[in-house]
C-alpha cells in the first residue's frame, strides 16, 4: 500500500497553465539549484584564498659601496694614493665585483673592499676570488672586524659581527706580480655567498 501511495505521489502532475510537470522532476530540478548554489557559495564563506607570489632572497653581507675607500687600488696599503690605471666595479646586490689595473714587474697594489653585514646577526660568507696567473696575492682584514680564514688558494671563510656591534669590514687584497709577469691590464674578479652559521 505504501508504494503505491509513493508511486501514485511521483506520478501526479502539477499543472500550471496549459502545461503539466511530474512532481519527480520538480523535486530532481530543486536538488540540482541547491547543490549548484552549494558549491558557488562553499569558498566564498571558507575564506581561502590561493596565489603565487615571486621572492628575491638577498643575502645579508654584501660588498659596500657608499665608502670612500671602497674599490680603490693604491700602492701604499691602507689607504695611500689611489692608482691611476685601476677600477672596481660592483654587481646591482653588492655580491660580486669586477677590478682592471695595469701591473708591472716590481709593483705591489693594494685593493680595499669594505663588507657590511646587514642583519641582526653574525654572517659568515665564503669570498672567492678569480686572479690571473702570474699573480700573486693575499687577503687582510685592516680594521679587526672581520674574521677570515683561507680555505684553499683561492677562496676564504669570513665572519662579520652585526651593524650593532660594529659591523663594517675593510678587507684590503694585495697584488704583487711575478717576476715573469708581462706588463699589462690585468682583470681580477670576485664573488661573496652567504655560508650557514
């Protein structure tokens, strides 16, 4: 008896005007809205939201630029008169430079960086260099803020303390050609990556 009273029920016909709908097929047409409206509304209210961004990451000890000494080869050390046949320039992040100078036989120039560490911590860098051969050089800290060691011969582990502690580095790099060097326009370059503390 009760399948026929649910049977009779999906065949009536509501009638609107001169058409008829099966009482099935209205309630198939309401579940299908709601389920539509579920799925339009579900990520409105969950308040996700989904994206992609781009990240630069710089690292923290770059070479600095705004120092008067910075990038200047002289013959003294330490900030004596600056060569006339030398340059130094800078990458964009301060993580790389480039040097040209004319040596000769006998000569001993003297190139001074200044490091700068801008984080809330110590920052350890490895610093490698690329000089031609024929030329000698070594690495020195001039002002007691950096620490380096040499790492094989052409690349040193340096440590800086923070800009709250006195953070700015001079490093000074000497170059000295040998004896069978010929006279000319050298290209020294130069690159620093952060290190793990």
């Amino acid at each position: 008896m009760r399948k026929n009273n649910a049977t009779k029920t999906l065949r009536h016909k509501f009638k609107i005007g001169r058409m008829s709908i099966l009482v099935w097929l209205i309630g198939l047409t309401v579940l299908m809205v709601v389920a539509a409206a579920g799925q339009a509304v579900g990520p409105v209210l969950s308040g996700g939201i989904q994206g992609f961004a781009g990240l630069t990451i710089e690292q923290s000890m770059v070479f600095s630029s705004t120092s008067a000494d910075h990038g200047v080869f002289d013959s003294a050390g330490g900030g004596g008169s600056p060569h006339d046949d030398a340059t130094v320039t800078l990458n964009e992040e301060g993580t790389a430079f480039t040097a040209a100078i004319e040596l000769h036989v006998g000569d001993t120039e003297y190139l001074v960086l200044d490091l700068d560490n801008g984080s809330d911590v110590q920052a350890n860098v490895i610093m490698e260099l690329n000089v031609p051969a024929g030329i000698d050089f070594e690495v020195d800290d001039l002002d007691g803020d950096t620490s380096e060691v040499q790492l094989n011969s052409k690349s040193w582990l340096m440590k800086l303390d923070t800009v709250s502690l006195g953070s700015s580095g001079d490093l000074e790099i000497a170059f000295s050609p040998k004896d069978d060097l010929r006279p000319g326009f050298y290209t020294i370059t130069g690159r620093i990556v952060q290190a793990a503390n």
